[in-house]
C-alpha cells in the first residue's frame, strides 16, 4: 500500500524530473554538436588561411629570386669591395712607412 508521500515522490519524478532530466541532457547535446560544428568550420577556415599564406610565400620568394640580387652577384660585389680594401691598407702601409722612414 502506498501512501500520499509515495504517490507525490512518484508523481514528482515522472511529471517533473524525467522531463528535465531530458531537456538537460538535449541542451547539453545540441550544445556539444555546434560545438563541434564550429570547430570544423574554424579547422577548415585555418587551413584555407594557411594554404593561402603558402601560395602568397612562394609568389614572394619567386619574387624575391626574380628581381633581386643572386647570390653569385654579392659574391662579385664582396669580392671587389675586398680588392679595393686591400689596395687602400697597402697605400696606408706605404705612407706609414714614408713618414716612419723620413721622419
């Protein structure tokens, strides 16, 4: 035999707790999948972004070895500039000498 207690426990779970239990547990669900809804949106934004950044590197790095000074022409360049550093020291040294010398 059930009491008025009993039946009112029974009543406030099936009228009340089981509904809201499930309303939870759909919140919760529909919240879980946008989530992961937005991360695969965000996933395939970033790597849209990033194959996108690579094209505009390699465009800048043709670029770059199109329009801009080899490696062989700095080489020429440094080379020169020594040669010409070289002949000032040796002019100095000879002056040096002179005023050592004549004194």
């Amino acid at each position: 035999m059930q009491t008025a207690e009993g039946l009112d426990l029974i009543w406030w779970i099936s009228a009340v707790e089981l509904p809201a239990l499930a309303g939870l547990f759909w919140l919760t669900w529909r919240s879980h999948r946008a989530a992961m809804d937005e991360i695969d949106e965000v996933s395939h934004a970033s790597e849209v972004g990033l194959a996108h950044l690579r094209q505009i590197l390699d465009a800048y790095k043709l670029d770059v070895a199109k329009n801009y000074a080899s490696i062989s022409y700095l080489r020429d360049v440094e080379e020169r500039l020594t040669q010409h550093l070289i002949r000032i020291e040796e002019k100095l040294d000879i002056k040096r000498g002179e005023r050592a010398g004549g004194g």
